[in-house]
C-alpha cells in the first residue's frame, strides 16, 4: 500500500481542487471527517472511479489509519487517469484542509 502523502503534497493537490474521498464507513464518516469530503466506503468504491474519472480533478482518500486509504489509492492508481493521493488519517487531511 502507497504511503500518506506529505502536508506539502495534500496542500498541493487541495489548491488544484482535488476531490477529498473518505473511504470509511457511513458510521464513522457521520462520527467525524476532513472538511468538504465525500463518503465513498472502500467496499462500493469500484463503482464510484467512473464518477471520480469525470471530476479530472485530484483525489485524496483518506479514512481512520491510512491503512484503507493505502487500498483505495492502490485501486485508483490502475483506472484514474489524474493523480490520486493516500490522505491517511481523515485528520492529517482536515489539519491541510484547516491551513489553507
């Protein structure tokens, strides 16, 4: 699984517009996430790439440890053809996010 990204490369991505995906569950999305980021849980995010595909934009996963954002980014590596980042933990992100 790819490594999270740097505060530097998800302050890049943010600032082209890319797209904050959070892979978790709807439980745990609704207990907390990364300002302005969409529910997509890793389990149905093969039938979200197309929707993800139109955007062009950069997309940043994230979830609770990084471990299924690793995974999704992993998956999107071989469909989408824009950059795709590893967030790791929702908070690492909403700390970029809140910096910006």
């Amino acid at each position: 699984m790819g490594n999270s990204a740097s505060g530097e490369e998800l302050s890049a991505a943010l600032k082209q517009g890319a797209m904050i995906v959070d892979v978790r569950s709807p439980g745990e999305f609704a207990g907390g996430h990364a300002t302005g980021a969409v529910n997509y849980p890793l389990g149905g995010l093969a039938s979200k790439m197309d929707t993800l595909k139109q955007t062009g934009k950069p997309v940043v996963f994230c979830c609770a440890s990084g471990g299924r954002s690793g995974s999704a980014t992993d998956m999107a590596k071989g469909v989408l053809p824009q950059e795709v980042i590893n967030g790791g933990p929702w908070q690492n992100v909403q700390k970029v996010v809140s910096s910006m």
